[in-house]
C-alpha cells in the first residue's frame, strides 16, 4: 500500500503548525523527516509525521534540553 503524501501546508495542519516552520526545518537540517519528487515537489508522509510527533513525548520539563530553535 502506498503511504498517503500530504503537502507542506497539509502537514503543518497535521502537526499543529505553520507552513513557514516545516519550511524553516528542511533548510536548517530537516528534523521532520519528508520526501523530495521532483525538483520543488516536497511532500510528507503521514506515518513519519506520527513517529515523529511520538519521539517527541517528554514526562517532565526538568528533563528535557531544548534543542537550538529553528530558524534562530
């Protein structure tokens, strides 16, 4: 079965975000996981977004480093 390919905006509205941070992510190193077609063609797929979303999860503030910003 072929995995469902959302666009950018699609997957900022999936993820709870702008489009201008996906954007932001693929230039500074792609933290979000996403698929090249064609020369401009950038597309996700749902099942990474989801996994990413999941390696994500954090118990407690205390413990969690932040990462340098995107787009800082």
């Amino acid at each position: 079965m072929t995995p469902k390919l959302l666009t950018t905006k699609e997957a900022a509205n999936h993820l709870g975000v702008s489009a201008a941070y996906l954007e932001r992510d693929r230039w500074a190193g792609a933290r979000v996981p996403f698929v090249r077609l064609g020369k401009r063609a950038i597309r996700y797929r749902q099942e990474d977004l989801d996994n990413f979303v999941t390696s994500r999860i954090h118990h407690s503030t205390s413990s969690y480093q932040m990462p340098h910003a995107v787009g800082a």
